[in-house]
C-alpha cells in the first residue's frame, strides 16, 4: 500500500468559548487515489476538519501531516497542492464563470499553453462551454458546484478537499458530480467529501462518521453496514394503515429502527433478537415479511443507540380532529413571478384532511415559494391559494390562525431562552393564562425541555433546537402543520423521532404540508409532487412515482432513480 | 518571483476587484452618485452664513435725529427690519423665531442726545439662543450704530469722537460664504465613506459570502491580500476626489487657489489612513452588519463632528479638542479647506501630512498584523 497523504494524530480542536470540543481525538489516515467520506449530521465537526486540514484552523491538541508538511507551519506550500471548495462553493458572483476561472488560474499560476488546455479539459468535463461569459451568480445550484469544483481543480492538487458539495443539489447534478470525482480519483488524486446524506457514504472508498465532534467509526462503509447484516427487513403489503403498523414496530421489543417506504414499512432488528413474526405485529394476511440490504444510516442508528420508540406522547395528547376527508389545502394555478424569473409556474395541487403531502425537489426549484405562498407570507403573482376554503389572498390572517408552521432552520428567536420562547410562541397564537401554563409545561416536559429551560436555543443541540421548534409550532394544537424542510441537517435518530410524532399527529387527523429534498423522507408522505424549476412535473403516490420509471433492469428503483428519470423526461420532452 | 508578492497574483486579484466595483451597483453609488449628492447639498442645502438677518425696530421717537438711524439700519445689507409698533409685539415676534433681535429708540432719545452731559439710552434685544447669529447681530448693529455717530458728527461740523475706523477684510473667503469652506470639508467625508466604509463592507462581504475562505486556501499571500484591497480602492477614491473637485470648482463655482499635485499629494495620505481603518475594521468584523455599523462610528461621525468641518473646534471643550487630534479626518479637513482657499501654505500642509502619514502606517501596520491566513 502506498503512503498516507494525509495523517491525522488524536486531532482535538476547541473554539474560544465554547463549552464542548468541535472535534476530540480523531486519528486517521488518508490515502492517495481514494475518496475519504467526512459523515454527518450538522455539528458533527465535519467543515473544522476540513479547515483543519487545509490549514485554515490551528488544532488545539494533536498533529496534522499533508504530503509530509504542517497545515500551519507550512501553509504556503501547502496551499499549492490543495484544491478546497468550502460550502457555497466560493465563487464570485459577480464574475463570469471564465473570469472565475482566470482568476483561479492566475492565482495558481496556471499560464501559458497549459492555461488553454486545462481550460479547455476542464469546460469540457464540467459541460459549462457554452456558459462561459455567463455570471456565477446566474448559474443553477448544479452548474454552481461544478464551477466551484473546476475552480479548485486548476492548480492540479493532490488533495481535494469538498465541504458538502451535494446539498441541496438536483440528484441529477449530484450523480455527475459523483462521476467526475470517481474520473480525479483514477488520476491519482486524494478526495475528501464531506456530506450530511448517509446515502452517499456507501459510495466512498473510506468513512469517517462523526457526530458532535465524535468520530464514530472510522473504515470501509461495508464494515459498517456489515455489523447489521441480516437484520434488515420489509414488510410489504401489509393492510391497515401503515404508520400505526410502524407504531406498533417500533414501539415491539426487538425492533431497533423502522421507517415507513411509501406502501411499506422498512423495519431492523435488534441485535440478537429472534426471527420476527408479522402476526406479532398484526400486519394483516397478505403482508409478506422480505429481507432487504443494510443500508448504512441502520448503522449508523444503531451506533447512535437505536431509534425512538413509536408512540409519540405529543398526539397523544391532541384530540381527534373529526371531518370527513374533503380538500382542505388546495393550489388552482398557483404562480410567482419575481421580475423575469419565474419561481413557481402554474402549480395545481390539492390535499385531503388526515394527508401528508410533499413538495420535493432540489434548492431553488420553487417549493419555499410555493410553500409561503400557501401559507399566505407572500402573495401569489396569479393564481389561488386555498387553506380551509378560505382564499389567502383575502384573509391570511385568518387562515393562518389553522395553521402550525414550521421554518427552514427553524425560526426561533436565538437571544430568548427556552421558556421565553415557548411562553412567546403560544401568545402569538392566541393562548393565555391557566390554558397556556399547562400547555408549555406539557411542551417542556413532552420534548424533555427541563434542563434547558434558561439556555438560548443557539446553545442547545440540534436535536433538541427542532423539538424545541416543533413545540413552538404546534402549541395551539392546529389543524393543519406545514413543514418547511424540517429535519435538514439533523442526525437520523432525530428525524425518526420528529416523523414519529407528526405521524401520530396525522392519524389523529392532523393534515400535513412538508417540502424536502431529501428522497428518504418523501417516502414517509401519502402523496407527493416533484418540484423542478418552478414546474410539478410528477404528482401521485411514492409507490406510483417509482412504478411509472421501473424497467426490468431496475424493477425496484429508488426515489432518487424516479426523480431522475422523470426530470429527463421533462427535459427530453 | 518573490515568493511573498507575485505580480500576476496581485493583478489577477486587482481586476477581479475592479470589475466587482464596476458591476456592483451599491459601489457605484457609494463612489460616485452619493459625492455629487452631498456636494449640492452642501453646496445649496446648508448656508451658515447669517447675511440678512430679521430684527425688529420700535421707533418711539419720531425725530429726524431717529428716522436718520432708522434710515441707516435700513440701509444696512447684513439686516433685514421690520418696524413695529410698541416693545410686546417684538418680544412676541422673537420667542416665535420671527425676529433675532430688535432695538428700541426711545421717545426721549432725540431729547436727550441734544443735552451734553448726558447719554442716550438705546435698547437693544438679541435672541442668545444661537451665540453664533446672536453675536453677528450684534457686530451689525454696533457698525450702523458707529456709522451714525460718524454721519452725526460731520453734518454738525464736528470731529468724530475718535480717529480710528475699522475697515475689516476677510482675507481667503473675501465674500465669507461658508460654502466655500463647506464644500471643501464635505470632500473629506466623501473621502471617508469611501475608503472606510466601502471598504469594509466589501471584505466583510468576501467573508460573508465563503470567498475569503476559498482565497485563504489558495497561494494568496497576506501581502497580496492587502494590497488587492488597498489599489482598486486608492484609485476609486482619487477618481472621486478629482470628481469632487470638478464639480465644485465648475459647478458650484468653489474659487481653488492651491496646486492639484498637492492636493493629489495630501489626499492619498488621507484616504490611504482611510482604507488602513477599513481594512482593520473588516478584519476583525466579519459580516456586513457590524462593519458597517463599526465604520460609521469610528470614521464617519467623527469625520463630520469633531473635524472641524461643520463645528468649529476652537468652540468645543478643552477635552474634545485634544481628542480631535487623534481624527485624521481634522488633518484633511485643515488641509483641503487651505488648498482651496489659501493656496499651498507648506509649514500647515507639511505638519497635516505628517500626522496623515503616521496614521495609515498605524491603521495599515496594524491591518497587516492582525490579517492572519487562518479563519480564527
């Protein structure tokens, strides 16, 4: 085996005032031609390793070696032989792609012939020739990223470091992305990818998973996903509803995770534990009980502890919400236009009493818009936005009264402390005296808030900063939840939890509205609609979206591959 | 090649700052709308002069010995006069801001400055409220007081009392407009936004943005980095002094008495202090908000109050005054205002550019000794 570029020796990094190390005693050792995973949730330490590594943080304790030299000491000479693309991929907005280029190149010293050809090679391999006189800063979430990538590319490094180079990109981008690695790779050159999905650690060579400044594991993902080998199931066809099947499962002694995958429900099992039986679970006859693959976030669950049981005491406390199951949300035409730039185009949906249903599609495809459009924060260029009949255009405030509302990166106020915000947000819905005492207690104690209680949400984990926004959004017990991407970012164990809850809300007739971009989550919803450039360009069921693209090579695509499939349709059409 | 400064690095940073200049509206307009704009409304907003100041005249003697320093009040181009009928109305008229001042010639007046031995009284009544105006009326009236004396006492054949006459001159400003000093000082705090608070917004930006981030991993050099910053910006500002020049020497008819190569000389002293504090500022704030809010207070406030452009320093307490020499902008303010008026007057210009030097090596120094290739 040839040598380590990179060593890393019992790293531990603390920021001045903060209470806990970003990072504590992480050893490793990265090899050159190979593509080394940084796994994580937010928080976990991932962009302070990166940084510590390109030289841009002096680590607290321990020792850090780049092809032989001291990130610090050594920064000049190191800077020559690193490419680095942090989040946001770093890039002038202001400057056309070429002249990002230029710029790049200069600063290389990338000259002469050479310049002309790499240019040449790597416009090319980014497919963005015929962009080059276009402004960074007019370029899609994917061409952005690309750029970014030729960018760091152009000195020809060794080591390229990517800080979350997938987020939020369409998963169509995100596969090329993988693919023009994979091309460095067989160049002999050394890659770092950092990522919060743990879908894309099984495509990396070698995984370091962390977790608030933690390093979990650290190896091949098959070793990892190994440890739960055979323990992985599906229940397909079982009849009843489904989230009280996935209740009742997590909530059984030797199931350790279930989610639920459009019709059916994906369970592991514990370790050690006996064979399961579906009559445990009363599945209903026709449900079959298939072993599928592990998948790394089981591990990763598993590393984490497990995941939350099923019952959420939050629904438990709501009451029945009786109705039959008429529209209750609804877009006829719905349109936004900002200037020339069209953010939601003619977008029709309409959601039942008692449904989940979901806006998926990358950054920038127009779901926030749509989503502030329905809940009456903007207002509509054309067309109408609906919620329990009442046109939001006329009376939002009333309208919005029915509704709990949950922001991306959840907004809540970072300078008030727990209670503050608690006591703030059920005043703001209209609850008062002896009614809302009872019911930020119940918060406080349904969501373990006690210790917190006088911290600011700035301070406290991540996990409990979204129970904390979930509280806030639900405290007068509405009708109607919309979810705006509500577990980016968050550790697997925390999104089951979070589902766990808005599932129980839902079976007792809580109709929810949820954007994301993540695939996995889109199958928890009943129905779903794929966002892509202002446009639904597929609506139905996850299972119906899936079927509609299977093919007897792929006959059990995932939704990532129906995303995928029905974008190029769209393109091709 | 240097390993500290490569040319091509630094000329690839430049242009990259140039054409960021150049396309980003809010710099266009902080560079060369924002100038003109507070060129004309220094030059046609504010006036301090106090020519032709209202008061009032109650004339309770009838006399031709009265109407005479009536006639003379009258004729006064500094006053403005309003007659009124008895003392009340004039008091009223004054605490309603109508009048500054009024002066009662009493009935006896013609009476009793017939009789030798004795004075005639004279009531004058000035609003104290604003010292600067009060103590100009009350100049004007002491010289039509003292041309009336003179008038008097030639008609009647008479010496006057005294041999001496003032004949003042205002020498740099022979008109005394106070826009001519004005405009002048309103370039220094064009200057000031300028290189401080343009600056800063745009490194706090870069930070902002993750740019800094993907700059600080690449070979940039600390020197390289600096200076990037430093050139675009030193050239923006002096394209904007001369523009400021131009439009107040063309438009708003500021006579300009000193030599533009001096003033090219003392002014890239003043905005190269300027953009060292900029720089300093956005080094240790690293969002928009904060550098901003940082210029405004450590730049700009003080450029307007304590440089003696609009506030007169020798009119401030003791401690004020010795803090005013720590303002840079007080140095250019100095200078400007002499290039303008005076011509080039080297002892002042050569100890202002003296302290204007010391301080963009201090505000520099500094920026370079705390700009780290590091994030932290």
């Amino acid at each position: 085996m040839s040598e380590a570029l990179v060593t890393l020796e019992t790293i531990q990094k603390i920021f001045p005032n903060a209470k806990k190390p970003a990072l504590t005693n992480l050893s490793a050792e990265l090899f050159p031609g190979r593509i080394t995973g940084l796994v994580g949730p937010d928080g976990a330490g991932k962009t302070t390793l990166i940084r510590l590594i390109a030289g841009l943080l002096t680590p607290t304790a321990g020792t850090i070696r780049v092809t032989g030299l001291d990130p610090i000491q050594d920064a000049t000479e190191l800077h020559k032989t690193i490419g680095y693309m942090p989040q946001k991929f770093g890039l002038y907005e202001d400057l056309t792609v070429q002249e990002n280029l230029e710029l790049h190149a200069d600063l290389r010293n990338v000259i002469g012939e050479d310049r002309k050809a790499t240019f040449k090679r790597l416009l090319e391999f980014t497919d963005l020739s015929p962009f080059t006189t276009r402004l960074a800063g007019k370029l899609s979430g994917g061409m952005k990223q690309k750029l970014g990538l030729a960018c760091t590319l152009l000195g020809t490094p060794r080591l390229l470091l990517l800080d979350e180079p997938g987020v939020g990109v369409d998963p169509i981008s995100r596969r090329e992305l993988w693919k023009m690695v994979h091309d460095l790779i067989d160049q002999g050159i050394t890659v770092v990818w950092s990522t919060a999905y743990l879908d894309e650690a099984e495509l990396c060579e070698e995984v370091l998973l962390m977790n608030e400044g933690q390093l979990l594991f650290y190896g091949k993902p098959e070793e990892m996903t190994n440890r739960i080998r055979n323990r992985s199931f599906q229940i397909r066809n079982p009849s009843g509803s489904r989230r009280q099947l996935l209740e009742r499962a997590l909530s059984h002694p030797k199931v350790m995770d279930g989610v639920i995958q459009g019709h059916h429900v994906r369970l592991v099992l514990r370790a050690n534990s006996s064979p399961l039986d579906l009559l445990e679970l009363d599945a209903g006859e026709n449900a079959e009980l298939i072993p599928v693959n592990p998948r790394f976030e089981d591990a990763f669950i598993e590393a984490l502890g497990g995941g939350p049981g099923g019952d959420s005491v939050l629904a438990q406390r709501l009451q029945p919400i009786e109705g039959d199951d008429k529209t209750i949300i609804e877009a006829i035409e719905l349109t936004k236009t900002f200037g020339t730039f069209t953010a939601t185009d003619h977008v029709n949906f309409a959601v039942k009493r008692g449904e989940i249903f979901g806006l998926l599609g990358p950054n920038g495809a127009g779901k926030s818009t749509s989503f502030r459009m329905m809940c009456g924060l903007l207002s509509p260029s054309s067309g109408t936005a609906r919620v329990l009949g009442i046109d939001l255009k006329k009376s939002a405030s009333l309208a919005r009264q029915q509704l709990g509302y949950m922001a991306q990166k959840f907004s809540l106020y970072g300078n008030l402390t727990v209670h503050q915000n608690l006591n703030f947000f059920s005043g703001v819905y209209g609850l008062k005296g002896h009614r809302q005492k009872m019911i930020v207690n119940d918060m406080i104690e349904i969501f373990k808030l006690q210790p917190f209680l006088h911290a600011t949400p700035d301070t406290l984990p991540l996990g409990f900063k979204q129970r904390l926004a979930l509280a806030c959004a639900v405290m007068h017990e509405p009708p109607i939840l919309f979810l705006d991407e509500p577990t980016s970012g968050v550790d697997p164990v925390t999104r089951r939890e979070f589902w766990t809850h808005i599932n129980g809300m839902v079976e007792k007739g809580v109709t929810v509205m949820v954007t994301t971009h993540f695939m996995d989550e889109a199958e928890y919803c009943d129905r779903i609609a794929l966002v892509f450039r202002g446009k639904i360009i597929a609506a139905g069921t996850p299972d119906q979206l899936k079927s509609e693209i299977a093919t007897p090579e792929n006959p059990d695509p995932t939704m990532e591959d129906a995303f995928i499939a029905l974008v190029q349709e769209q393109v091709h059409e | 090649m240097n390993n500290a400064l490569s040319f091509r690095r630094l000329r690839a940073l430049c242009r990259k700052e140039t054409l960021q200049i150049l396309r980003d509206p809010s710099s266009n307009i902080i560079a060369f709308i924002l100038p003109v704009l507070l060129l004309f409304i220094f030059g046609y907003g504010i006036n301090l002069d106090s020519s032709a100041v209202h008061i009032g005249l109650v004339l309770e003697d009838t006399s031709p010995e009265a109407r005479r320093f009536a006639n003379n009040l009258y004729g006064s181009p500094y006053l403005q006069v309003t007659t009124g009928l008895n003392q009340k109305a004039m008091e009223q008229a004054m605490a309603a801001g109508q009048i500054r001042g009024f002066v009662v010639v009493p009935q006896d007046f013609s009476e009793k400055i017939k009789r030798p031995m004795e004075t005639a009284p004279l009531q004058v009544i000035i609003d104290g409220s604003e010292p600067n105006t009060a103590s100009f009326v009350q100049n004007n009236m002491r010289g039509v007081w003292n041309g009336w004396l003179l008038q008097r006492a030639t008609e009647h054949g008479e010496k006057p009392a005294t041999d001496i006459t003032i004949e003042s001159r205002f020498w740099f400003n022979p008109s005394a407009e106070s826009r001519n000093y004005l405009i002048p000082g309103s370039i220094t705090i064009i200057m000031t936004v300028i290189g401080t608070l343009l600056t800063s917004l745009v490194v706090a930006r870069e930070w902002e943005r993750g740019t800094m981030e993907a700059l600080l991993a690449s070979p940039v050099t600390r020197t390289e980095l600096l200076l990037s910053k430093l050139i675009p910006y030193y050239i923006l500002g002096i394209v904007s002094l001369f523009l400021c020049v131009g439009v107040s020497v063309v438009i708003l008819k500021v006579p300009f008495r000193g030599s533009s190569l001096v003033l090219w000389g003392i002014g890239s002293l003043f905005l190269s202090s300027s953009l060292g504090m900029g720089l300093l500022i956005s080094t240790l704030m690293r969002n928009q908000f904060n550098a901003a809010q940082a210029a405004l207070n450590a730049a700009f406030l003080p450029a307007l109050m304590l440089s003696g452009f609009v506030y007169e320093i020798r009119s401030m307490p003791e401690v004020i005054q010795a803090v005013t020499y720590l303002i840079p902008a007080r140095y250019f303010v100095t200078a400007i205002q002499t290039i303008f008026q005076a011509g080039t007057v080297w002892p002042l210009l050569l100890s202002s550019g003296l302290f204007l030097l010391l301080s963009s090596v201090f505000f520099i120094g500094l920026t370079a000794l705390k700009t780290r290739r590091r994030l932290e």
